[in-house]
C-alpha cells in the first residue's frame, strides 16, 4: 500500500524514457542519415565514377595516341611501360612521364578542321 505510489510513478518513467527514445531517434539520428545520404550521392559517388572512369581510360592507352598530362603537356604516346609512358611533344622531343599524370585523351587536333570558302 505504501509503495503503490511509487510503482505507478515508474511505471510513467519507464513509458516516457521509451517515448524520449522514440524522440531522440526522430531528432538525431533519422538526420544524421540523411546527411550522410546527401554527402554520399553528392560527393563520394561521383567522385569513384570519374575515378573509375579515369582508370578505364589510362589502362586503354595505346601507341600513337594523343594525351594531355595533369601539367598541360599534350604530345603522341611512342612507348608504353607499365608504369612510365614516353610522349613526344614535339618533333624528336621526348619526355618520360608517369601513367597516372595522364589526365585524358586529347581533345586538340581529333576534330577535324573545317575549311571556310571565302567567295570573292
């Protein structure tokens, strides 16, 4: 009799600490995901496909194609190594370069040039 007070105001403790749970679930962590979610699809997604993509095209480099490197360069792959690529920039110039500083294949010289005919 003197304690059935006291189990009755457990009793309410215990089912608020359940509903508080509930609570911080909806408020921390259910946001918290959603962050993440955004961060992923926003920066790290893209950034694996670019880099995949990357990886795709420097193992499907061959002789005689034309390459920019990550510093500007642009010149026509001679010889291919595993790791070291020899490109020439210019006529009988020749520079060693590493695989992975090939930022792409050139866009420069691929197009074909249109010749404009200038009626007189």
């Amino acid at each position: 009799m003197w304690f059935e007070g006291i189990a009755w105001a457990q009793s309410e403790t215990v089912s608020k600490a359940a509903g508080g749970a509930n609570e911080v679930l909806l408020t921390v962590v259910v946001p918290i995901a959603a962050l993440f979610a955004i961060y992923y699809f926003l920066l790290i997604r893209p950034q694996t496909k670019k880099a995949s993509e990357h990886e795709k095209t420097l193992k499907a480099l061959k002789r005689n194609d034309e390459v920019v490197t990550t510093g500007g360069l642009i010149g026509r792959i001679v010889e291919i190594g595993d790791k070291v690529l020899m490109l020439e920039i210019a006529q009988g110039v020749r520079v060693r370069i590493e695989r992975h500083q090939i930022a792409g294949l050139s866009p420069y010289g691929k197009a074909p040039v249109k010749k404009e005919k200038s009626e007189q």
